[in-house]
C-alpha cells in the first residue's frame, strides 16, 4: 500500500483540480502530470522540467507541475516516483549520477535504473569541460599531461560521475591524480580558483562565465566538436583521444509499472516539444545542445553507458558510501 504523506496528497489534490480545465486531446489529454527533479532549483535540469511543463501545459495535453526532491545522491526524487501511483501521472527528471553512475558505485541502492524504470526520452546533453585557476601554470591540456607525469596531481570530483570521467582520461593519457569528492561543482569552483585542487570537470555553462571573468582558465572540452561557445578550445578527440566523449545529459524516465502505451504517448509528446525552435534556442541558452532521442535510442544509449561505467569504477576501484 502507498502511503501519500501531506505534501504528496497537496500537489495530488491541486493537479487534479487543475486537470479538470484541460483540453482533451488523446489519451493523456488534460491528465495532470507531476516532474519529479533530484537537484535543487536554479540548474540545467529544474529549468529544463520546468520549460517542458510549461509547454505541456500551453497545449493543452497535460496539467503539468515540477517537483523539486534534491539530496540524498538523488535517491530522494527516485523514490518518490517509485512511491507513486504507476498511472503515468509522475515522471522523473534523470541524469548521469542518478540514472547510470549510482548504479555502479553505490553498494546497497534502493532501486535499479535498468529495471525499475523505463526510458521515456532523451532530451538535451551539455559538453564537458576541463578547467584550471587562472594562475595556474597550465595553459594547455598538453600542459596539463606534463605536470602530473613530473609530480601527483588532484582534482575536484564534484559527482562520482565527474570522476568516472576523469578516470577515463587518466587512462587515456596516461597520467596519475587523486580525486577530491566534494558535494556538487560550486565549492569545487571555489577551492579550484583558491589553488586547492589543481583541475577539475564541469559543464561547460557553469564554468562560462567564471572564464570569462578571467578566474578560471578552460583548456579542453570534451564533446565530439568544439563547442559554440569556446571556437578556440580544443576537444580531447581533436588532441587524439578519439575515445574520450563526455557529455551531461537530462532525460525523463517513468516507473517500469507504467504502462508502454502511456509511455510512448508521453515519449511522442516530449520529442515534439524538443524539436521546435523555442526549445532549441532554450537548451542552448543553458549552454547545451537539444538531443531528443526516442525510446530506443535512449535506452541503447542507457545500456552503453552503463556497462561503460561499470567497467571503469571497477578498475579504479571508485566506491561510494
């Protein structure tokens, strides 16, 4: 049996009022629908839950409404939509960490990315960069590579997912450095410009501006062409790791109880919300690239990442508690 607690039954009882003024167009028409977000309000994901809400709403094919549950490595957001009714009313707004990298290095997780939910779409993805303070001696990711083979280096690891990436590259271009957890990209920034650490990864519309104030310096990013934004930063493929491809990506998930025709329904909607212009120049003012991959193609790239993911936290022997 599900319990609802207070807030639960609040948000319930207000999209079911609001349904009731909805459009009705298909199966789902008016329907309320509730975007369950695991990081807090402000970044890339609660903006993008909150714009396809917004959409949803304008035509008329679902009363939708987003609902912030960050902390707890985002188990807190998944098991509210888990805890949910399966009617296709409650959706989960997933990324890497929550979607592919918790699987992988937390011991005991409550739920199974793989099973207990299934791919609805894929929506945007956001380069990767790999930044140093402005005085740091590195100008270079060549730079970069030549210091850490004369003496150990660290690095800020704002997510186990920043450190999956960055073990790849250590791999790739054979050089050594300690990871350095911290609890999310700002206090990473921070002790980054204050000469704690001395490089880290983040996505690239977090870092923007920062480089722009001459506080950080961007030597790399790491997307398959260089990014709008830094036309004179090279890609690591460019630099000849042909292998290193790292993107932040947003897509939306729906419990596995849900049934297939609702969530083909809510898949079609998705896409033709992503693939107009507004959400195009949307994403890319957020510093990303619309991807708006079905189905299919989010679920093969799901089953790519993750057994990727695997493979390289076993060999680094990355844990977390």
């Amino acid at each position: 049996m599900n319990i609802l607690n207070r807030r639960d039954f609040l948000a319930a009882a207000t999209l079911s009022a609001l349904a009731g003024t909805a459009m009705a167009q298909g199966a789902a028409a008016g329907r309320p629908l509730r975007i369950v977000t695991t990081l807090p309000p402000g970044g890339a994901a609660d903006s993008t839950a909150r714009f396809i809400a917004a959409k949803l709403s304008e035509s008329g094919k679902r009363v939708a409404m987003v609902d912030s549950r960050p902390g707890g490595n985002g188990i807190i957001g998944v098991r509210a939509v888990l805890g949910a009714p399966a009617n296709g009313e409650t959706a989960l707004m997933g990324g890497p960490s929550t979607m592919i990298t918790n699987a992988a290095v937390i011991s005991n997780l409550p739920y199974n990315p793989m099973t207990d939910f299934k791919p609805v779409a894929g929506l945007s993805r956001y380069d990767t960069a790999i930044v140093v303070a402005a005085s740091s001696p590195v100008q270079s990711f060549a730079d970069l590579v030549a210091l850490a083979k004369r003496r150990k280096l660290n690095y800020g690891a704002g997510t186990a997912t920043y450190q999956v990436a960055i073990e790849l590259i250590k791999r790739a271009a054979g050089f050594d450095a300690t990871a350095i957890p911290y609890k999310g990209t700002a206090p990473t920034l921070t002790d980054l410009i204050g000469n704690q650490i001395d490089f880290t990864p983040a996505e690239i519309s977090g870092v923007l501006g920062l480089a722009r104030e001459g506080r950080v310096r961007i030597i790399a990013t790491c997307g398959t062409t260089r990014a709008a934004e830094l036309p004179n930063v090279p890609t690591l493929v460019e630099l000849g790791y042909k292998d290193i491809v790292v993107y932040g990506w947003l897509g939306i998930f729906m419990s596995a109880k849900v049934p297939d025709d609702q969530v083909r329904e809510f898949s079609q909607a998705l896409l033709a919300i992503m693939r107009t212009p507004e959400a195009i120049e949307f994403v890319r003012g957020q510093g990303g690239e619309v991807w708006a991959s079905n189905q299919d193609e989010f679920r093969q790239f799901l089953t790519r990442e993750m057994e990727m993911t695997r493979n390289v936290v076993k060999a680094a022997g990355i844990h977390v508690e």
